[in-house]
C-alpha cells in the first residue's frame, strides 16, 4: 500500500509590515528600495522630533530629516545593527540638526520659532470644548520646551516625548548616559517653573463657557420651557 507523503504547513511569507528593521535594510542593501520606505514611515517621528527639539522649526527639522535619510541610505553598510535603525538614523539627524545650527549661528541667520502648530487630525471622541482644551495645553507645553537651554531641549524631547531609553538618548547626542539623566531632570525642573508661571498668568481663563457650551445649555432650556406642562 503506497505511503502518502505528509507535507509541513506552508509558512505564508511575511509581508512588508511585518518585516524586522534588520530585514528591511537587508532588503535594502539588496537593491529593495520599497524597504526603505518602510523603514523611512516607521521612524520618520522620532527622526523629525529628534531633529525639531534642535533646530525649533518645523520646515528645517524637515529638511534635516531628509539629508539624514540620503546619508543613511549612502551609508547603509556601515549600519551594523548594534543599535536599532530609528536610533541609528535619528543620530545621523542630531549631527546634522547641530552642523546646521552651528552654521546659522556663525552667520547669523537664525531664523525665528515657528508659529504653526504641529497638524493632528481631531478626536471624533473628544467635544469641541476639549479640542480647544487639548491645543491649548498643547501650546503651553510646546511652547515652555522652546523656552529650554538647548542641551537640556534635546534630551527632555527624546526621553520624555519620543520615549527613547537613557542609552539611546546618550548614544543619539554623543554625551553619557549620567549626562542624560542630569539634563533630564533638570529640564524637568525648569519646565515646572516655566508652566506654573504660564498657568498663573492665564489661570483666569480656567474653565472658560465656550460659545458651543453656551449654545447647548441655551438650547436646552428653551426647549424644556416650550414644552408642555405635565399635569399633576
């Protein structure tokens, strides 16, 4: 009687996404230029906001980001993976963020902060009240990160925003991880200070009655008024 073969399950290949960075980039350094996209989409916010807490403007952190990405892509046998590809690259973005500020500075043509708040599409959970809540927050934070020295504005976006280990931090901007620790908390300090100053300054517009609110409850009294009277 024949013996019927029994074959392993087939294993379905992995798609794009669910390719390790290290898989991308041999992919990449393979001639795959599709992977790098990949790994461009999958790190380009740490990139960008390791660029941005250097140069404070969004249109430079952008244009940072795009030279760190052409000298990672240049330079991509010289990534050896003892560290993970965002942490490689967004080192690759602080050296050049630092080289263009040093440059600016030499001749003088540091440009002022960006005005325009970083787009987000809006909760459908959250009411226009706390949309309004939520941007002002936002600005208030933003806006007392600027205030930081820019040793300790580096260090706080990359620990405390990009949530990046004290290694990778040390690793991204050169210095020890001891300095990392110190720089952090310190940011931490004058950030408190900076936002409760902010905070007395405008704590008369806690609680604000937005004209949506005001529209609501006035809404809603007319039409309890206009109802008819239930009978006793």
């Amino acid at each position: 009687m024949p013996v019927t073969a029994i074959h392993p399950p087939s294993v379905p290949p992995k798609t794009p996404l669910d390719l390790s960075d290290q898989d991308a980039v041999a992919r990449v350094r393979a001639g795959d230029k599709a992977s790098f996209e990949l790994l461009m989409r999958r790190h380009n916010r740490r990139v960008f906001r390791a660029a941005r807490a250097i140069l404070k403007r969004d249109d430079e952190a952008e244009d940072v980001m795009q030279d760190a990405y052409v000298r990672a892509y240049e330079h991509l046998g010289d990534f050896r993976g003892d560290a993970g590809f965002g942490t490689w690259v967004a080192r690759i973005a602080v050296h050049e963020a630092f080289a263009r500020l040093r440059r600016e500075r030499r001749f003088s043509l540091a440009a002022p902060l960006s005005e325009e708040p970083t787009s987000m599409l809006p909760d459908p959970d959250r009411t226009p009240e706390q949309l309004v809540n939520d941007q002002q927050l936002r600005d208030v934070l933003e806006k007392a990160i600027e205030k930081l020295p820019d040793d300790f504005r580096a260090v706080f976006v990359l620990r405390a925003v990009e949530q990046m280990s004290g290694a990778e931090t040390a690793d991204c901007l050169g210095i020890p991880e001891e300095t990392v620790k110190t720089r952090l908390h310190r940011a931490k300090l004058r950030l408190q200070d900076i936002v409760m100053t902010s905070l007395e300054a405008n704590s008369e517009r806690a609680y604000e009655f937005h004209l949506v609110r005001c529209d609501r409850v006035v809404a809603g009294v007319l039409y309890r008024l206009s109802a008819p009277a239930s009978s006793s």
